[in-house]
C-alpha cells in the first residue's frame, strides 16, 4: 500500500486482516467454504456458501487473500450503502435485484438459527415474513428491492444483516 492517506489506523486493520486471512487459510493460502463457515461461526452452510460467492469474484470456488481483503474492506470501511448492498445480495438468492417472499423466508429463518432464538419466536416464520415484506413493500408487488429496502423499516432484515457484519468483525479483530 503505498497510498499516502492511508492511515495508520488503516494500514493496522490491514494487517489485523492479513493475519486472519492466514491464519484461517491453511496451507492453500485459499479459504473455502468449510474454512469460511469456521471462521465467521455461521450455522448455516448455506449462508456460509452466500458469503463466499460475494467474496469469490474470480468464481473459482475459494477466497483468495485479495479477494478476502477487498470483501472485508468494504464490509469494515465501506460506507452504509456498500454494507446494505453486500447483505441485500447475501440474501438475494436468485439474483434478481429483489428480496420475494421466498428469499425473505429464509433469511428470517436462517437469522433466527444463527441467533438460537427460534424455538423462543412465537410467530411462525411465515408470519414474520409476511409483517416484513408489508413494511417493506411499499408498491404491493409482493418483493423488496435494494432502493426501497434502503429506505423502509426493514428492521429484521437489518438485524440479519449485522449479524453477519458481527461475525465478520469478531472475526478479524
Ligand atoms: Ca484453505
Ligand atoms: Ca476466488
Ligand atoms: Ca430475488
């Protein structure tokens, strides 16, 4: 790094960063998915596997020491929007540009797991789901998009969404 506004607060978590890489790498210098799942303490494979493909801009499988570098910055130093986006894409399964009853489903039921408080939640997931899409969707197409996500009260999403942010700064500090 040879940016001169590179602080020295920076070039620490860089390092902080470096350190994590290696030490959940092994000795492929690669971390993949077993690896990752480990190292952010997920549950869920499946989120594990969600995390990796935001992370695996080459598409080869594994996270390489840049690409790790370059996803942990955004998540650490990124502005609220880039984090909003990477959780908004976590759980955006298909692709589409959308969160649909399905893909919020999932979500609020993979956050309960992780949160170990889905035998305590009183209303079904279905329910759940159905309370968020209603504050969220606010043209009744029965989805959620990145914009007006963003600005509806999507507090349960958001509360999926720093978990995982959590996990990835327990992680590296
Ligand atoms: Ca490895
Ligand atoms: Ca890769
Ligand atoms: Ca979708």
């Amino acid at each position: 790094m040879t940016d001169p506004r590179l602080s020295a607060v920076d070039a620490k978590l860089l390092a902080t960063l470096e350190r994590a890489f290696d030490a959940h790498a092994g000795h492929d210098a690669h971390i993949d998915l077993a690896e990752l799942q480990k190292a952010l303490g997920l549950r869920s494979e499946y989120l594990a596997r969600r995390v990796l493909l935001l992370f695996d801009s080459n598409r080869d499988g594994v996270v390489s020491k840049e690409e790790f570098l370059a996803g942990a910055r955004t998540l650490l130093l990124g502005s609220d929007r880039d984090k909003l986006w990477f959780a908004f894409r976590l759980y955006d399964h298909d692709g589409d540009g959308f969160l649909d009853h399905h893909e919020v489903m999932r979500m609020l039921s993979m956050t309960l797991a992780e949160d170990e408080i889905v035998e305590r939640a009183k209303q079904p997931v279905e329910q759940l789901a159905r309370v968020f899409l209603k504050a969220a969707d606010r043209n009744a197409d029965g989805r959620v998009s990145f914009e007006r996500e963003r600005s509806a009260k999507g507090a349960r999403r958001r509360r999926g969404a720093k978990k995982v942010y959590r996990s990835l700064l327990m992680r590296v500090s």
